[in-house]
C-alpha cells in the first residue's frame, strides 16, 4: 500500500521534533491524527485543522475532570506542532531523504570519511529474510549481500515515512554505512545504534535542522515509547553512547565509527564491565555544550513519571500549603476526580502529599521544570 502523504503524517512528524508533554508519541500520534487524514499536505490546511482543534479541545462546559484535562493539555502540545509547521518547509518526504543523504554525505565528507554513493530503496517491505522487522528504515552491508543476496543501501518502509522524521533517521542509518565498511560481518547490534544516534540524529542531522529539534526527535524516540525489551534495549546503546561522548567527544566517536564493529564490540564490552580506561581511542575532542548537557540528562532521565492528565494539570497549579477544596474550587476542578488525582500523585513515590486538607509536601515542580513529568492519554482509574 502506498501510504498517502497528508495533514495526517505532518502531524505524526511533526510530533517527533516537538517538546510535547505527552508521555507516548504513539499513543499521542493514535489518539490526535484521525481527523487530520482527509487534511492535504498543505500548510495553511493543516494550520487552520490544528486551531479548529485547539479552539474545540479548550471549549470546557462544566468543571474540569481527566476528560477536559487531557483536552487542555493535548491543545498545549497542539500549539507546539503548530508552531513547528508554521516555521519550517512542508517538503515531500521522499524528496526530504534523497536531499538529506546528500547533505549528510557531503558532511562527512568534510570530517575525512570517504563515503560512495549511498543507495536508497523505497520497499513496501524489507527484503527476506528481514520482511518481519518493525522499523522505518534498515541499512543493508556488504555482507548482507553476500549472505542474503541484498543489494547494499538503506531501505525505508514506505507506508512508515515521515515528513521531518524520516531524514533525520536517514542520518542515524548512514553512520551504520560507515560503520559496517570494516567487519560488516558482525551484526549491527548494542553500542553502534547509540553511535549512530549521536554522530547521525545530533551530529550531522543537528548542523543541518538544529540541535534542539534533535533532542527532542531523540527523547521522543528513545523515551516516548512504552518500554518493550526491543525499546529498552535502544535506550541503552543510547546511554552507553552517551557514556563514550562525555569521555572521548565526538573525536573519539567519529574514530570509533572509522574503525568499525570489531572496535565498536570492544569499546561495548569495557562499557558494560566499566572499564572504560581499556577502551584505546586515539583522537579525543569535540564537545558541544548543548549535547553534553542532553548526554547528563538522559544518563539521569527519569521515566517513572508519566500522570494521569488531571494530575499533571493539578501539580502545575497547585502549591505548598494550599488548601485544596479551595484550589478545586478557584481553579474550577471536579472535586472528587481532583482528589483521587491526587492520591495518585501522592502513591507515586511522594510527589504530592497532603494531610487531606492541605498540600504539606510539593516534589512536583521539580519534575515539571525539567520536563520529565508528563501525561498519559488514559484517565486514571
Ligand atoms: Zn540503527
């Protein structure tokens, strides 16, 4: 099936970039797109659904419960979208990767990497034996050719291309091309997705779009997902990765790259013993502020975090010492759903507590200043 590129995979997209406080983007993706399917790819269409869908999402009749809380925080993250689409090109994705892989290519070029042409596939599914892998985009090595007979390149999954997300992936897939130049007979697995992570999705894709909009594709990515083996797995590459850049920079990884998946096994093993002193890396250097400060942050993430929508709401008005039938009845909040939300946030792990008159202890604020706390689109018990 051909997928149909319209106002419904702007939004998918456009999800991935933002700094939304939505604790699952596919779950977020699921719940807020349909109406965005018959939308064309067109900006001024897009943004005119997108306010059609703030304005009735913010349009409470009666006290806010988790429903009208969830509307009024899926209009906040509405806004960011919007804000995205309004300020970038809504450029045909298929043509986004080609122009991307160009650049990224030409890039590494410049940083001393002799890359030939990279081949792309369009497919409807990857080749066999590989046509039940979940994922958008797969690169095929030289010995992918030698044992499966598959032609060498990055194959995308039609009907799982993004506008905006997929090129940055594109950036991710190249790295694993150069990568694989020396031993593509050790599969691409552990330490190398975290390498391509930081030298393809912040390296090379943050010169082209932007660090910022990187970071948050990345969070989004590897934290915005409820958590499979598969996912976890990531999220770890990702963290060792983060482990290797803080000590050797981004020197040390483009080297690491260089070298290959014998080196890269290496470097995984004394990561994982934490050894890293035995990792011999020539070249060390290169660090950008922003990206050793996201490369903290996800080393200390905490993904325990994600609320019901009238807890997060709760906890973004409420203070130390406030009584809360007042606060209920100031900030217009359904009393009884606000106090089980509540309860929630006081079972999980203390972020509230209250002596059930007043709020005697706040953790919250600490939490929602550094954006870890966010919401879920299911509305407590
Ligand atoms: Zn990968």
């Amino acid at each position: 099936m051909i997928q149909e590129i319209n106002g419904k995979s702007a939004i998918s997209g456009a999800a991935f970039i933002s700094d939304g406080r939505f604790g699952n983007i596919q779950n977020f993706k699921d719940y807020v797109t349909n109406e965005f399917d018959v939308i064309d790819f067109e900006k001024n269409a897009i943004i005119s659904e997108i306010d059609k869908r703030i304005y009735d999402l913010i349009d409470i009749n009666g006290e806010i419960g988790q429903e009208a809380a969830r509307n009024i925080l899926i209009a906040e993250d509405f806004k960011k979208i919007k804000n995205i689409i309004s300020s970038k090109d809504l450029v045909n994705p298929l043509k986004d990767i080609t122009d991307s892989i160009n650049y990224y290519i030409h890039k590494i070029h410049d940083i001393g990497i002799d890359l030939q042409d990279v081949d792309i596939f369009i497919v409807q599914e990857f080749p066999h034996p590989f046509e039940n892998v979940i994922g958008t985009a797969v690169n095929f090595d030289k010995a992918d050719k030698i044992k499966y007979n598959i032609d060498e390149g990055i194959y995308f999954q039609e009907n799982r291309i993004l506008p905006f997300a997929t090129s940055i992936l594109a950036a991710h897939e190249i790295i694993h091309k150069i990568a694989s130049i020396n031993a593509p007979y050790i599969l691409a697995r552990g330490l190398e997705e975290g390498l391509c992570d930081y030298l393809g999705t912040l390296f090379l894709c943050g010169e082209k779009i932007g660090v910022p909009l990187c970071l948050n594709y990345i969070l989004n990515l590897r934290f915005g997902f409820s958590p499979t083996r598969f996912s976890e797995r990531y999220r770890t590459s990702l963290q060792q990765a983060a482990v290797f850049y803080i000590y050797f920079g981004f020197e040390g990884l483009f080297e690491l790259a260089r070298e290959g998946r014998i080196k890269i096994e290496d470097s995984e093993k004394h990561l994982l013993n934490g050894d890293i002193d035995n990792i011999k890396i020539d070249k060390k250097g290169n660090w950008i502020k922003e990206i050793t400060d996201f490369s903290i942050r996800i080393l200390n993430f905490e993904n325990t975090l994600v609320v019901s929508p009238l807890a997060l709401l709760i906890a973004q008005k409420i203070h130390l010492g406030d009584n809360i039938n007042e606060f209920f009845r100031e900030n217009n909040i359904n009393r009884k759903e606000g106090q089980s939300a509540i309860k929630e946030l006081q079972d999980m792990y203390f972020v509230l507590i209250s002596d059930g008159e007043k709020i005697t202890s706040d953790r919250s604020k600490l939490y929602l200043d550094t954006n870890v706390m966010r919401y879920s689109l299911s509305l407590g018990d």
